[in-house]
C-alpha cells in the first residue's frame, strides 16, 4: 500500500477523535464504533443519543434505506449539524474499512479519544435545497456537507489519497 494510503487512514482515525463541530471526541468515536457493529451485526453500546445511534448503524449498513422522511424524524431530534457530522464520520469509517477488508488486512483500530469541546463551526450561509440537509452552494455531492465545513473539508481531504492516487 502506498505511503500516502497508509497516512491517509491513519490520520482519518486521529481526526474522527478529535472534537468536532457538533461531537466530543469521545462522542464521535462512540459513532464510529456503532457504525462498526451496526455493519457486523452487533447490538448497540448505547452510549449515544438514540437518534445518533440509529443514524449511525443504519448509515453504515443500509445507506439505500434513508429515507427524507428518515432524516427529517432524526434531524427533529438532533439537528442537522449533528446529523451531518454524523454522515461524515460514517462515510469515512465505512470507506476506510471496506478498503483495508478489500486488500484482507484488519480495519484501524480506534484511537483514543482527543480532550475538547465541539467547536460549534456550522455554516450559517446554509440553505436548504434539493439535497434532503442544508447545503452551501449548489445541490452536489461535493456540497453533501458543507453545512459543517470542517467535515466536509476532512471528507475532500480523505477522498484524495483515497481515489486519486491509483
């Protein structure tokens, strides 16, 4: 596996313990591990809000199942920035994963969890549109979550190596 590849899964896993703009990062560490076991087929840990948890093991195992009315009774519960945050890390988590099991190595373990405060950076210029959560810009898959720049911004940096290099 390339350096770049290597680096790039590392630092996806430091990231995802690292407070976020809505999450602890005990928080999000706790998302990415029910995105793990929702995959396996493990029952939740329950350190999570319910809708968080749900949001996490549906994502990561069944994405065809969200639904707009889906996400409307879990943002109604969590908002859209927890909800988007939570898209991200999972997005990423499932990704990284799939890869290392593509190539047959074991998954990253999860870090520790960074000290800290959510920073509460959401994108005020947010609108809703075509997309079913509040967007920057144009309805793409590039604006998905720009809603919380600093996942959307770790998701473009995580698909470079990702796709890019190959």
């Amino acid at each position: 596996m390339k350096p770049e590849v290597t680096d790039n899964l590392v630092r996806t896993f430091a990231n995802i313990a690292a407070p976020g703009a809505t999450w602890t990062g005990r928080e999000r560490l706790a998302i990415a591990a029910e995105a793990r076991r929702g995959r396996s087929g493990d029952p939740p840990l329950g350190t999570l809000p319910a809708e968080a948890t749900e949001a996490a093991r549906l994502l990561a195992d069944r994405p065809a199942k969200a639904r707009r009315r889906w996400v409307e009774d879990l943002v109604a519960g969590l908002g859209y920035p927890r909800y988007v945050e939570i898209v991200g890390i999972v997005s990423r988590v499932v990704a990284a994963d799939s890869f290392r099991e593509a190539l047959g190595q074991a998954v990253e373990l999860l870090p520790e969890a960074v000290a800290g405060e959510p920073s509460g950076e959401i994108a005020e210029e947010a609108r809703p549109g075509k997309g079913w959560v509040p967007m920057v810009g144009g309805t793409s898959i590039t604006q998905a979550l720009s809603l919380v720049p600093a996942e959307n911004a770790e998701l473009e940096r995580f698909h470079g190596p990702m796709y890019l290099t190959f």
